[in-house]
C-alpha cells in the first residue's frame, strides 16, 4: 500500500489539470467551429496525461540521479528520495508510461487522420515522439535540457502550442492562425508554474549545478520574468476574443484573471522563495479554470 501511494504522489496529480488545459482550449475551439469527437477528446486526454506522468516520474529519476534531490529540496518529498521505489523500478515505470503513451498517441493520429492524410500524420507522429523526448529529457541524461535553462521553452512550445494548436487541428485539420493566440497563453501559463517552481528552488537547484533560467536570471529577473509571462497570457486571450468575439458568452473566462491577479499580487509582496510552493498547485489551478471557463464560453 506504502508502495501505491508512492507512485501516485510520484505521478503528482497536482500537476495533471495543468496539462489538459490545452487539450480543453483547443477541443472547445473546435466544438465551436462543429467539429468535434469524443474519440479524439479522449485519447488526446489519454495521450497528454501520459506525457505529464512520464516526465514527472523523469524529473523524479533525473533529479535524484543528478542529486539535485537533497535535504535542501523545498516541497514535498521525491519517490526515489523517499526509498520506497528503487531507482530500477521507476526507470521501468518511465518505459511502461512511454509505450502506452505512444500507443495512445498512434490510436489518435488514426482517429484523426486515417489514411487519407499521410502527410499530417507522419508530422504528428514525429511530434508525438519529440513530446515523449521532451518529457524524459527534461532531466535525463548528460544533455538534460531543465539543466540549461531551457525548461521554459520546451514547456511554452509543447503545452501551449502543441497542446492547444495541435489539438484543434487534430479535429478540424485546418490551418487557423488565430488560434494561435490562445495557445499562447496556455503556454506562458504553463511556464509560468515551471518558472514559479524554479524561483522556489533557486537556491537548492544552483547549489546542484541545475542552471535553471530563475539560477541564470537571478530572483529579481525571474519575478520581472513571470510578472511577463502572466501578462501576456492575459493580453494574448483577450486579442483572440477581440479577433473572434461572437457574443459576451466569449468573455467568461474573466472570472479566472480573478485568482490569477491575485496570485500575481502575493508574488509581488513574496520575500521568502520557499513560501511561494502553495501558489504552484493554486497558479496551475487556475490556468485550469481559465481553461474550463474559456470552453464553457465557446460552446454555449
């Protein structure tokens, strides 16, 4: 039982409403257009879970390899960390994550594509693969990317413009620039969790050797940093809105820029790296609702 809830915290459910968020935006964005699949939702939802869950355990086995995981981590405590799974199983766990994540991956290509469109296919298929990559190399292996600074890139790309764009096109396979602009957004919202995390760990991390943008940047920047990357999301919605409104239904998502202003008010006033730990679960809480409240706007 010990071991159960072991891998359950290791797949950190906490994180997994950040990672549907861009499947919702985009999935809402084509349900609006009359072009929408049940079969599609739910294997993009299956296939981006299993991504998350394959780079969280990733993250715990790079981290801990790495021994960035220490007494100084700040947070809850890692599963290898921890003692109860063994370095082994949890590279098993990553393996079994990944092909069951690719088989997904394979079933929603077909859904969505059959065999009339060789071309999207083929390109969705290197995606799906550069995705399972991105998700183990984060903090794998000598090259390990989250160790250079370039978590935030990775993260914008594939949970917002990925997430969002690739998701809406899976449906309608139509080129819409537009909707970039909301996937824009999902994405500086994504790495604004990664960043907050990275502010969080600063200290711990650049004693590790983890060179982090917030380790490269410093604190004053990486606030500077995120007060950016908030803002943004917000300016990037609300110009699709403007480019795309429809009617007030479309602005319902306002009631989700509440708890994120806030947010970004105690970060302001944050002196103490390590109190800013609860606002990871509440800023990805609220991309989540600014998601739901988003969707909710497009299709009623």
């Amino acid at each position: 039982m010990a071991k159960l809830k072991t891998w359950v915290s290791a797949a950190r459910l906490r994180t997994l409403p950040l990672s549907v968020s861009g499947i919702l935006v985009g999935s809402a964005i084509a349900a609006a257009e009359n072009e929408f699949s049940y079969v599609i939702l739910s294997l993009a939802l299956a296939t981006t879970l299993g991504l998350q869950i394959l780079s969280n355990f990733a993250n715990d086995y790079g981290d801990f390899v790495k021994g960035t995981d220490n007494e100084e981590r700040v947070g809850p405590q890692r599963a290898l960390q921890s003692g109860i799974i063994s370095q082994k199983e949890m590279f098993y766990g990553m393996v079994i994550t990944a092909i069951l994540t690719f088989l997904f991956a394979i079933a929603l290509i077909y859904v969505s594509f059959g065999t009339q469109n060789f071309s999207y296919a083929l390109l969705f298929l290197l995606l799906g693969i550069a995705a399972i990559s991105a998700a183990v190399k984060y903090t794998v292996g000598e090259s390990a990317y989250g160790y250079r600074g370039l978590g935030d890139i990775f993260v914008f790309i594939f949970f917002g413009i990925v997430g969002v764009y690739g998701c809406y096109f899976l449906y309608t396979v139509e080129w819409d620039w537009k909707v970039l602009f909301p996937s824009f957004t999902i994405g500086a919202l994504s790495a604004g969790v990664l960043n907050l995390n990275n502010m969080r760990d600063r200290t711990a991390d650049e004693r590790a050797g983890k060179n982090t943008l917030v380790v490269k940047i410093g604190a004053k920047k990486a606030k500077n940093y995120h007060y950016f990357l908030l803002i943004s999301a917000v300016f990037f919605l609300l110009l699709y809105t403007a480019l795309s409104f429809e009617g007030i239904d479309d602005l319902l998502y306002v009631i989700a820029f509440i708890p994120l202003f806030m947010h970004l008010k105690r970060v302001m006033e944050n002196r103490n790296p390590e109190l800013l730990d609860p606002e990871l679960k509440k800023l990805a809480l609220s991309t989540f609702a600014l998601a739901v409240f988003f969707s909710l706007g497009q299709i009623i």
